[in-house]
C-alpha cells in the first residue's frame, strides 16, 4: 500500500453524533493538501474511509465503535423475493451516466428529496452551497447516474468507480415514487452494475449499529463488515 505512505490526517473536537442521540463523536480527516489519486482512494476505501466532497473521512470515536464500514461481495449476490420484487417493478426505468453537475432539475430534485424525506435530520435545510460541497465538488472517477421514467427525473445515484469496487456515494430520489422503493432499486442496480464490471466490490458506506435507518444495509447478503480492521462476512 504504497500510496498511503507519508499520509496526514486530522481528528476533530467531539461533536453530536448524526446517527446516535446523546452520543458524541470524533471524525479523522486525511490532509486536504495531499492529491486523491484513484490508487490512493481505493486503497483507502479498503481500510473504511469514506468520501464527501472532498473530504475524506472515517470516524475515530474512542468509546463507541458502532459505525462499521460495509461492502457487498457482488460475485455471490443473491436477490431476495422482496429485491426481486423491486427489480422487476422498475425495468422500465431508463438510467444514463454523466459528470456532476448542478442545474435546476437534478438540484429541484436533492432540494424535494431532503426536506421530505430527511426534515430531522442535519442535512435539512437544503442548500446551494451544502448541495455543491457534498456531490459536485468530487474527483474525476466520481459519475452521476440519472433514473428516469418517461424522461423525467426521478432519481440521482451518486457512485465512485475504484481500481476495484464502486462506492455508493449518495443517493437522492423523487418521494412522490416510494412505491417504487428506488433507493433499493438504485442499490441493487449498483450491485448488478459493479457485476458487470467484473469488480470485486460495492462498497455501502457505514452501517451504524443502533440506527434504524441504517438497517436497511443488513438486506444485501451476504455482506461484509470491518470490525477490528480485518473485513467478516455475514451470509
């Protein structure tokens, strides 16, 4: 792993955690200063960072350990009834790649999604500069992937492409389709996309033990955790 050598990073002061009430956390920050290069950020992928704009993060919470890093296995993916279910419900959908980009429809559509469907959390309001910072400030191996029914916009998929994995970066969806269930629907089309690619990974961002909303992960089997800096798998 030579592209982590002479790697700075930056822990900050306690804040309230995101996912936990009454819980505080901590969050390690690699250096800004030193270039994101794909070796480098798939390397860093492997051992639980995250990225968010151009932040790369992991959290660094001395007491709790309850965030773990997660990635699917997609070779021996297995669909459940329900996910095939979602798969089959949506074959109508039409999904196209681009660069980030901001305009009126993709931000009308993240501004529609966060004040629905996340009106409690801290990412609520939802603004230009949050919205610029968080998804269109990314790396040049980062690609939005438009979902669309009959032309319109009802779906964004953020998605990183590693040396060897994806990394599901963020996903946004119009509310008015939840029967469509399309964050589960964008999931799974992520894993059947990293198949296609003949990679190895797709990684889920952070499962947070005690987070209902953080449960769904749990439905992607078999799935792998790190915890103790060595990568489990749950059938």
């Amino acid at each position: 792993m030579t592209a982590l050598k002479n790697i700075k990073f930056y822990a900050t002061h306690p804040h309230s955690c995101s996912y936990l009430p009454n819980q505080q956390a901590t969050t390690l920050f690699m250096d800004t200063d030193k270039p994101l290069s794909l070796e480098l950020y798939s390397q860093l992928a492997d051992i639980g960072f995250r990225r968010s704009g151009s932040h790369i993060y992991r959290p660094h919470c001395i007491s709790c350990k309850a965030c773990i890093p997660a990635r699917i296995p997609v070779a021996e993916f297995k669909f459940s009834r329900s996910q095939k279910r979602v798969w089959k419900r949506n074959q109508d959908l039409t999904i196209s790649r681009h660069k980030p980009e901001m305009n009126h429809e993709i931000y009308a559509l993240y501004e529609h999604y966060i004040s629905v469907q996340h009106k409690d959390g801290d990412m609520y309001p939802p603004s230009v500069e949050q919205f610029n910072g968080f998804l269109i400030d990314s790396p040049s191996f980062c690609s939005f992937y438009h979902v669309r029914l009959d032309g319109q916009l009802i779906a964004v998929a953020v998605v990183d492409m590693l040396q060897n994995s994806l990394s599901a970066i963020y996903t946004f969806y119009h509310p008015d389709f939840n029967k469509r269930s399309l964050g589960r629907f964008c999931i799974l089309w992520q894993i059947m996309k990293t198949q296609r690619l003949e990679m190895k990974y797709l990684h889920l961002g952070y499962w947070v033990k005690g987070c209902k909303k953080m449960d769904y992960k749990m439905d992607y089997r078999p799935i792998e955790l790190l915890i103790d800096n060595h990568w489990s798998r749950l059938l």
